[in-house]
C-alpha cells in the first residue's frame, strides 16, 4: 500500500463525516458477499459433520477483572462440556494468558497488538492507524474462518456503558462482521442490552444484533431494548443470566452464637457515571458519601459490615470507605489478619464469583449495585437490596419477588434505604422463603435452556 492511498485513507478515516465512506464500504462488502457466506457456512457444515465435531469459539471482555463477565464465561463452558464434551473450544477474550490459564482453553486476543517494526509503528502513526485497522479486520477473519460458531455468552455486550465507540463496541461489530463474512454462526446466549447512547456504536451494535442466527436474553428489558431498534426479536427466548446455572459454594454458614452480630454485606461499586465526563467524580464521591453514611448508621445500632467487590477496579470504592470508617474508630479485619475480638467490618479478597458467594454465605442480608453480586446474593437466597445503574437490576428484582428493594445508585435516598433495611430485616423469613421459591421455579427454565443448547450446538 503506497503512502498516497494510506494518506488518502487517514484524511477519510479522521474526518468529521468518516463514518460514511466506512459504512458504505461495509455495506457494499456484506451486499456481495451474501451468497459466499452461505456457501462458506454450507461448506463448513460439511466438514463438521466429517470431523465428528463442533468446532465454537467465545468472545467477550473476559480477563478484565469484571467477575460477573468471568462467571459468563465459566458457565458457558460448563454447559459446552457437558453437551458437546468433544466440541473443540476457544476464546477471543482481553487476557488470553489469564483465561487460558483459569479456563484451559486456547486464546486469542480481541486486537492485534500492533507493529514491532519501529518503521512501520511509525507509517501506522501517519495514516492514523489504518493499516493496524485493516489488520485486525484480517486477522478477525483468518481466525474465524476455523470456527463454525461464534457465540458471546451472558454479559451486557449490547451496550455502551463507560465505552467508547472505537472501543467495545467496534471490536464486537468487527469480530461479528468477520463471522458473518466467513459464514460462522454468531449466537449471542442470555446476552444483556442496552442502553445505548452513542450514535455510532448505536449503530454498529444494532447491526451486530441483526445479524445473530440465534438470541436469548436474560431479562425482558433486554429483549425490549433489542426491539426498539427495529429487529424482530418476536421468536427470542428469555432465559436467566448464566451465572444461576453456576454451583453455589458447597459450605454451611458458620454457626453462630446468639449475641452475634446481624451481618450485612455491603456490595461496593467504583462507580463514576456511565460514560465518561466531567462530573465523574462528583458522581463517585457522590456515591461514596451516601454508602459511608449508611454504613455509620448500620454500625451505630450494632450490626457487623462485610465489604464485597464484584469487579477488582471496586476495591478502589471498599479502600476508601474502609479508611473512612477506621477513622471514625470502628475495627476493620482484613484478608490474613486475625479477627479482633469484637470485629465491625471484615474486607477479604475475591478473584470470582465463588469467592464473592463464599464471603456471602457469613451475611444475613446484602445490599449491592453490581448485577452479579445481586445474582450472587439471589442463588444464596438472601433478602437483597440492589442500588443499581441499569434497569437489569430492577427487572431480576422484581422477578425475583423484591422489587420493592431497589434504587438508582445516582439518585438513591439514604433514609429511604434505611427503610427498606428494616423492612426486609423484619420480614428476613418471608423475603427468604419467596427467593427459595423463584429459584426452584428457575430450575426448570434452566432446564430448558440447556435443552436450547444441545439443538443449536
């Protein structure tokens, strides 16, 4: 490629109406290739049934840190183990070391790292990174031309939380467009969507919905959302997250005498607002302020506070409410430290959802905002309040029988929480018999969606 057409392409690329030159592209790319992809899609089939075997591959922001994406992941490869033991597996994920290590499966990571060549670093740099672009788009292809299914397991991958257009979003719409190019089936399975609020990966998103040969939600805000931009979603299932089907810690709750403190376990969020502006911290501190004051209020009456994380960037959130609450002179147990004899708050670490469930299994009631640490405390069966920042925690809440318990982790009161405390503290029998009850009424949907998965795997 001449430095002509790479200027020429970096001038489209950064201009203010780039997107329409690309789209159209695009367009005319997936317009002619209809018919090679299904006919690369026929030919795989075959081979498949020659082989004797699936050959599927996973994406997802895996290896982050986000357990609740971790626990997706995880519980998709239970159900492919079990239904397809022979199945050959791999991972388009963040940190292929790392998810190659916890799962034992190959890796691949999302984006090419780029040139080691100084010089070409340097071109790459002029034409405002076009060539590494068209790079990815060739590597993506290349490797998907050996799967015959692409699936994106759980998460809120339909989405644009804290993500910028050219980030997630674009690496989805360009690993999708890949499979479709090459014939590879994209299944997205109990996926969480929206909202969306950039017009760019509003679009791309959209598009890659479109293109799924196959969809399941995990809540009906979900397949709502889906809907509203257009795509037909009338033959779409509703099944729950996947980390339900995840094994619960295999541990009684330690026994406790009768002057031990009620435990609360506290689920904290470094939360800053879902895109990224200005008033992020406001936002946080915000946030953190109102935790603070409701964690003095448990304590002041008594009650024992363990600090919970969903994410690892959330030990930023637990660090500075610890060091909050130690300088109002209450004692802290921390991961390795022995107990003081009269313990407030306990913090530990946790890598995965089993450890958060672990450290639950010690609680009585949980307050929390990340999805996962809710859906952790409802397999456990414990009275929850979800402080959240989508409308996914509201709909599993109100499934779930408590969706008097919820607020909006921007705009929630500090005394009405209090109030739902009490109110669920009152009720903790009957608020934990309901959970029992919608948790054996999800075995059976659970049930059905593993039978889902043995007719389209």
């Amino acid at each position: 490629m001449n430095s002509a057409v790479l200027s020429s392409s970096a001038i489209c690329w950064v201009s203010n109406h780039a997107v329409v030159p690309f789209t159209a592209a695009l367009q005319a790319i997936f317009g002619h290739s209809r018919q090679a992809s299904v006919r690369a899609g026929q030919a795989k089939a075959v081979r498949s049934s020659a082989m004797g075997k699936r050959r599927i591959c996973l994406f997802g922001l895996f290896g982050l840190g986000n357990m609740g994406n971790d626990g997706s992941l995880e519980s998709m490869l239970l159900h492919l183990r079990r239904i397809r033991p022979d199945a050959e597996l791999c991972c388009i994920c963040v940190d292929p070391i790392k998810v190659s290590k916890d799962h034992r499966i190959p890796t691949i990571p999302i984006s090419w790292p780029g040139f080691s060549n100084p010089m070409l670093k340097i071109c790459d740099r002029i034409s405002a990174g076009i060539p590494g672009k068209l790079a990815n788009w060739v590597r993506a292809i290349r490797h998907l031309r050996r799967f015959d299914i692409l699936i994106i397991p759980g998460t809120s991958t339909l989405c644009d939380y804290r993500a910028d257009p050219l980030g997630p979003p674009y690496a989805l719409f360009r690993w999708s467009a890949a499979a479709k190019l090459c014939g590879t089936k994209l299944y997205f399975i109990s996926t969480g969507a929206g909202p969306i609020s950039r017009p760019l990966s509003r679009w791309m998103l959209t598009r890659v919905a479109a293109w799924a040969n196959y969809r399941s939600f995990r809540d009906s805000v979900s397949k709502r959302f889906i809907a509203s931009l257009g795509i037909d979603t009338r033959t779409d299932a509703i099944f729950p997250d996947l980390a339900f089907s995840l094994p619960v810690p295999n541990m009684a709750p330690p026994p406790k005498p009768d002057d031990h403190p009620v435990t609360i376990g506290l689920g904290m969020m470094d939360y800053k607002g879902w895109q990224t502006h200005s008033e992020t911290d406001i936002i946080y501190s915000t946030y953190l302020e109102k935790m603070n004051r409701f964690a003095h209020w448990l304590l002041s009456r008594g009650y024992r506070v363990r600090l919970l994380i969903g994410e690892t960037a959330d030990e930023r959130a637990v660090i500075d409410l610890k060091t909050a609450l130690a300088e109002s002179g209450y004692r802290i147990r921390t991961d390795g430290l022995p107990a003081p004899e009269l313990c407030h708050v306990i913090t530990e670490t946790a890598d995965s959802l089993h450890d958060i469930m672990e450290q639950m299994i010690d609680t009585d009631i949980i307050v929390a905002s990340r999805f996962h640490n809710v859906v952790c405390a409802l397999k456990l069966s414990k009275p929850t309040i979800s402080i959240g920042y989508e409308a996914k925690n509201d709909d599993l809440m109100e499934h779930m029988g408590l969706g008097a318990f919820c607020q909006h982790i921007e705009r929630f009161d500090v005394d009405d929480l209090i109030q739902q405390f009490e109110a669920l503290l009152l009720g903790k029998s009957l608020y934990e018999g309901r959970v029992r009850r919608k948790l054996a009424l999800m075995q059976e949907t659970l049930a059905r969606q593993e039978q889902v998965f043995e007719e389209i795997l």
